[in-house]
C-alpha cells in the first residue's frame, strides 16, 4: 500500500512539485522559469492542482524540499508528507527524490500568471499538472458566515427582589 501511494505521488509531485514542463514552448504570457526562480516563485505557498489524468489536491512544498499536501485520485483522497530534500535543484531543473521510485523525474516549471504555473515531467509535455496558488486565510475568511444566534437550554430570568 506504502508504495502504490508513493507510485501516486511521484505522479502528482511530478506535476505537483511543479517540478515540471517541458512547456517552453506554450505561447502567450507564460514563462519558462529556471529552478531558483521556481523555487522562490513556489516554495512555502499553498497551490492547488488539477492534472491531465484527472488527478487534483493541494500542496506545499516547503523551502528546504519537504513536501506536504493532499491528492485525490479516483475520488479517493489521500494526504501525503514527504521528508527535507525531496524536492531538490541542480543547474538546470528541479527533481524529486522519491521512496520506491525506480527513477528520479526532474521537471520544469512555467510561469502561467502572476499566481499560477504549470509543471509538467521532463520530456513528457503531455503529463503536465496546472498549479494556481491559493491564500488559506483569504478560503477561511470567504466561507466565513454571519454568526447565528446560540440557542441555550437555559434561560436566564431577572431576579425579583
């Protein structure tokens, strides 16, 4: 079980690492990020993710390559933690060491928006992840409501005396 998890996620950081694209090419506004600016563009921010074969979740990765997030894969939802150094940089592309992987998939990052990229795996354009960011505190904030009135068994009655 351990490791068709670890198969799952080393699809999803494959394309939720960000880790990812091979979309140099896309036309428009998009821009193909080097992995530092990758890294400062994603690291500690919470992004949310759709992926081309219907896999979507919420992650983080953190500055020191740790990674922490959720993934939904045929309704199913599973939350996922991996360790310091799992996302890690070279020279020219960021890649994920993963547990039970029998390699390890570097990607390429593309800059959508100011507030979105899409990572896809290296030489596999086609598996690509759209990630846009998200503010938790701006999610709380919108789902809040107006306070309903508390109903209490007890009643509080003025004294007479």
């Amino acid at each position: 079980m351990h490791s068709r998890v670890a198969t799952l996620v080393s699809g999803l950081i494959g394309g939720c690492m960000a880790g990812a694209a091979m979309l140099s090419s896309v036309a428009g506004a998009e821009t193909a990020l080097r992995p530092e600016e990758a890294r400062r563009f994603i690291a500690d921010k919470m992004f949310s993710y759709t992926c081309f074969d219907g896999t979507s979740g919420a992650g983080r990765i953190h500055a020191d390559g740790s990674v922490v997030g959720t993934m939904q894969v045929h309704g199913r939802t599973r939350y996922f933690s991996f360790p310091v150094n799992t996302i890690r940089l070279t020279s020219d592309s960021i890649c994920a060491a993963l547990p039970h992987a029998l390699i390890q998939p570097c990607f390429n990052v593309v800059q959508t928006s100011a507030h979105s990229f899409r990572g896809s795996l290296r030489g596999f354009g086609f598996a690509y992840c759209d990630f846009v960011r998200r503010n938790p505190r701006l999610n709380l904030a919108s789902g809040e409501t107006r306070p309903h009135p508390v109903e209490s068994a007890v009643v509080l009655r003025p004294s007479h005396e």
